[in-house]
C-alpha cells in the first residue's frame, strides 16, 4: 500500500492513526466523508489506509480513505439500513467459534464464508475451546473440519490451554494482516493475548445464564505481533447478516455449488424450486451437505 498511515481504532468519532514512525495519531474525519456515503454507516474502518493532514495541536484530520484492496462488510445493525465494514485491507479473515460456551453457530460461519467469497478475502475458520469438549463435540468439530477443508478452508482447532495449538494459530498469523471474526465469548481476544503474551488485553466471563460473552471488548483495534503482520481484534457480533448479493449470483459463492448450477434450466435459477436444477440434482445424490444446502436457503431468503 502506498500510504504509510493506518487507521488501528476507530471509536467512532476518534481514529487513532498509525504513523510512518511508529507513532499514533488521534484523528478525525470531517463530516464529509459521512455525506458521500449514505449506504455504509462507517465510511472509515479499522484497517484503512489514509492521507492525514496534521494540526498544530498534533491531532490529525483525515483527507483521504485509500482505495481498499478488500473489505468484510456485514448487514448493518439496531435498524440501520446499509453496511457496516468490520475492517478492511485484510490478507486473511478468520471466523472464531467456541466448541462450548457459547456452542457452534453453523449458520454465521456459513454466512462469513459467503462474504468473504463475495469480496475476495481468503477466510478461515478456527474452532476453540477445545478443552471443553464433551461426549459428542470431538466427532462434531472433525465432521466440521472435514467438510469445510473440503470446500477449500483453512480449519483450525484451538484452546488457550494447549500450547501446540497456540504455536499453530501464530504460525498462520506471521507476516498476514489477519482478523479475528465472531460472537462475543467465543475466545476472540483470549486467542490473542495467548498468541502475543505481552499484550493484556481485557478478556470477559461467560454468562452463567446464557452461555454467552459479555461483549467485553467494545472497539475493533489492529495489533502489531512481535514476529511480524498485524492482528485485528473486533468486537463479538450477535449477528453476521450477508450484504449485497444478487439472489441469482449467492450460489457462485457456494464452492461446492459453482459446478452443478452450470447444469440448471433457466440462466437466473436461484436453486430453491425451480424445475431442472444442477444444484437440487447434486444436494439430491448427496453431493451437497445438507447443512450446507440449508445454509443456502436461509441466506436466500435473507437478500433482497
Ligand atoms: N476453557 C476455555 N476458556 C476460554 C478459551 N478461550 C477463551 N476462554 C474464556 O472465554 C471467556 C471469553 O473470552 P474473551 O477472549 O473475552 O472472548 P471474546 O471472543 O474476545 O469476547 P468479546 O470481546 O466479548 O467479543 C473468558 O473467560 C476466557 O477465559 C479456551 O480455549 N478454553
Ligand atoms: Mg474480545
Ligand atoms: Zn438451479
């Protein structure tokens, strides 16, 4: 990238900004930036690369958002129409999922998935907690790893508490802006602070009542990791609704599905009840995962 300032945090109305020296910028962004771009809330998002114009007072005002090489974007929240960008210019995404407290949620990695297919960012998927597996999870978690390798994922089993594991994650994050993706709880920021052990970042309890986080942490931040590359720590998200995407082309983001629509009746075929469709045929002959498949029609439904 050709800019040498990197938005780290953004509160919203403060962006710490990263400077060519290292130093750390406390910026804004003047309300025109918020005027072109109605269809996003957050015209400005950690990972961004930006011009600064600096003010005597040493805060700086932000003058231009560099064209992004990509982005992970999500349905916007609390009744807001649009996108909301989780982080942007990222060289890997990967979506955190606890094996327990709080339990594997199939359908948000499946719409993660789909967004990064969509916006070209290489995704991977990393189950932890894997210390509190119980009778069945163990044998859950290898069909899982299994079926999403299979489709072309990188899958990584994790707890805090084994070391090895650990050595595993830090070793897919050397050199890579990489962020970290899911529900409060699932062990997000826990992952990070095993990783790089001088950082200390706050972690949270679970709910005893609901087994879920707490949303302990409550702004996205890029971190720099001693051994080179960039983390990105985000806030955990109830909700990861799929952004933009025509009903007809949702399947071309289907791995599995690229092949067997080319064998459909009609051109527009959105693989749900038409006659003569490639995509039913294959989830028929169980060549498609029926989870999967269900994943697809939820999304389905979801776009308009
Ligand atoms: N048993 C076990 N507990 C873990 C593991 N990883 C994290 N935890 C616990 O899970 C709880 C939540 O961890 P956090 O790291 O705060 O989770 P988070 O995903 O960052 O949550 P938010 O910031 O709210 O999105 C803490 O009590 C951690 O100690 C793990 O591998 N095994
Ligand atoms: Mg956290
Ligand atoms: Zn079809």
């Amino acid at each position: 990238m050709n800019s040498s300032y990197r938005v780290i945090q953004s509160t919203g109305k403060w962006y710490k900004v990263s400077g060519p020296d290292g130093q750390v910028i406390e910026s804004r962004l003047p309300g025109i930036f918020r005027l072109n771009k109605k269809e996003v809330t957050n015209p400005v998002a950690v990972g961004d690369y930006v011009e600064l114009e600096i003010g005597e007072d040493g805060t700086g005002s932000i003058t231009e958002i560099k064209v992004r090489e990509n982005y992970v974007p999500r349905q916007a929240t609390h009744g807001r129409r649009g996108e909301q960008i989780l982080v942007a210019n990222i060289d890997k995404a990967w979506v955190v999922q606890s094996v327990r407290q709080p339990k594997i949620n199939a359908g948000f990695i499946d719409r993660f998935l789909v967004t990064c297919e969509a916006y070209e960012v290489h995704a991977g998927i990393i189950f932890n907690k894997t210390d509190l597996a119980k009778n069945n999870d163990l044998s859950l978690i290898q069909e899982f790893t299994d079926l999403y390798e299979q489709l072309g994922y990188d899958v990584l089993t994790t707890s805090i508490e084994d070391i090895t594991s650990v050595k595993k994650l830090s070793e897919q994050l050397s050199g890579k802006t990489s962020v970290f993706i899911g529900p409060s709880g699932v062990g997000k920021t826990s992952l990070l602070n095993a990783v790089e052990p001088g950082l200390g970042l706050k972690v949270g309890d679970i709910s005893a009542r609901t087994n879920k986080g707490k949303h302990t942490t409550t702004y996205a931040q890029l971190v720099p990791l001693q051994n080179g590359g960039f983390i990105v720590d985000t806030p955990g998200i109830r909700e990861f609704g799929v952004v933009n995407i025509p009903k007809s082309e949702l399947s071309l983001f289907f791995p599995e599905m690229r092949e067997p629509r080319e064998h459909c009746k009609f051109y527009n075929c959105t693989h749900f009840h038409e006659p003569g469709c490639g995509v039913s045929d294959a989830y028929e002959q169980g060549e498609i995962d029926a989870d999967r498949y269900s994943s697809y029609l939820n999304i389905l439904e979801s776009l308009d």
